[in-house]
C-alpha cells in the first residue's frame, strides 16, 4: 500500500470517529434520558408495588384481628374504625354490618349496608353483595322486599340465583306459595345453578307438597 493511500485511510477513519462523536453529542443526552427514564420506571412500579402490598398486608391482619373480638358489638366498632382503604375496606364494611346483626343492631347494619351499596368507588362486587344482605335483613314489608330484590335477581347479576332464593322465601312469609314454588323451579331448572341449591329448593318444594319429576332411566 503506497504512503497516499494509507494517508487517505487514516483521514477516513478520522472523519468517521469525528462523525461518530459528533452524534454522541448530539443524541447522547437524549440515550441517557431513555435509559434513567426506564430504569427509573421500573424502580417506581417495584415501589408501588411493594407500597401496595405492604397495605394490602396491613389491611388482612387488622381485619384478622378485628376477628378474634368475640364481643358483636365491639367487633363491630373495630371493623368500623378501620384505617384502610380501596378493596379491603368494603370488606370491612360488610364484616361490621354482619357484626351488627349479630348483636342485634339491625338499624345499624341496614345503613352500613345501604351506605356501601351506594358507594361508586367500591367494587361493583361487594355494592352487589350489600345490596343483597340488606334486602335479606328482616322486614316486615315483603312486597318492599321483593322490589329490592328483582334488580339483583336478573340474570347475568352475580348473585342473581341467591337474590331469585330469597325472592321465593318473601313469596312463602306472604302466604303466596305458588308463587314460591315458581321461583324454586325456575333455580332447579337453571345452568349455573349449583348442586348444593339445586338439593335445598327441591327439598323445599317436596316439604311445600310439589311434585317432582321422575328420574330420567338410563
């Protein structure tokens, strides 16, 4: 290779490293943002993930605790005062109206269940569930019962056979047992229906005098 030559190589990998430093330059700030912006990311999701599961914890051992009062009344005060948020303070609420009934405090139960009914930030899930215990609630106002009830009982409602359960049982303390039994037939006869209530409403309509049909041969 000739002296010329070897001087031309040496230019052109020259203007390439100056090219080369020139872009690190230019976008080598804008690489390092990327890469503390990631890294960074991840950090804060390890964080939150961690702050929630930290309060998740929390929340599942003042619950357990709140448990082990063998006092309803005071057990309800605990579930009550409960510093926690999100999920686990629905399920709070429902623990504490459940303590009221126990002690007999049902006003109190059907506001603490009322008011989670009526919370649009709480889980569709446990508004449903309320909902549905608060209409379970004793009352002597059974056509009042069953109006609270029909929305729940809807299909493709969650909780929808229960509500459709103790739809029947309202029909039965009103004297209206054809009605009841309607209601029993329509759970024995659904899908989704589940071996243990399927069993409870066909005992029912055998104590309430309706016939069952006979077993299919094999």
């Amino acid at each position: 290779m000739s002296n010329s030559d070897s001087f031309i190589d040496e230019v052109t990998d020259e203007v390439k490293r100056d090219k080369l430093y020139a872009q690190m330059r230019k976008y080598g700030p804008i690489a390092v943002a990327v890469v503390l912006a990631i890294v960074g990311g991840a950090a804060w999701t390890e964080y939150r993930s961690a702050q929630e599961q930290a309060r998740a914890e929390a929340a599942g051992d003042a619950i357990f605790d709140a448990l082990e009062e063998t006092d309803a009344e005071a057990r309800a005060a605990v579930f009550a005062d409960l510093p926690i948020e999100g999920d686990a303070n629905a399920i709070a609420a429902l623990m504490a109206a459940s303590s009221q009934v126990d002690a007999g405090e049902l006003d109190s139960a059907a506001s603490i269940l009322t008011a989670l009914a009526a919370d649009d930030t709480a889980p569709e899930m446990y508004r449903d569930l309320a909902a549905l215990k608060s209409a379970m609630l004793p009352n002597d106002d059974t056509a009042a019962k069953i109006a609270a009830l029909e929305p729940l009982a809807r299909p493709g409602q969650p909780y929808y056979l229960l509500a459709m359960e103790q739809i029947a049982y309202a029909n039965l303390e009103s004297g209206d047992t054809d009605a009841a039994i309607t209601v029993f037939r329509q759970i024995e006869e659904d899908a989704a229906s589940s071996r243990g209530l399927r069993e409870r409403v066909q005992n029912l309509m055998i104590a309430l005098g309706e016939p069952m049909p006979e077993p299919v041969a094999q």
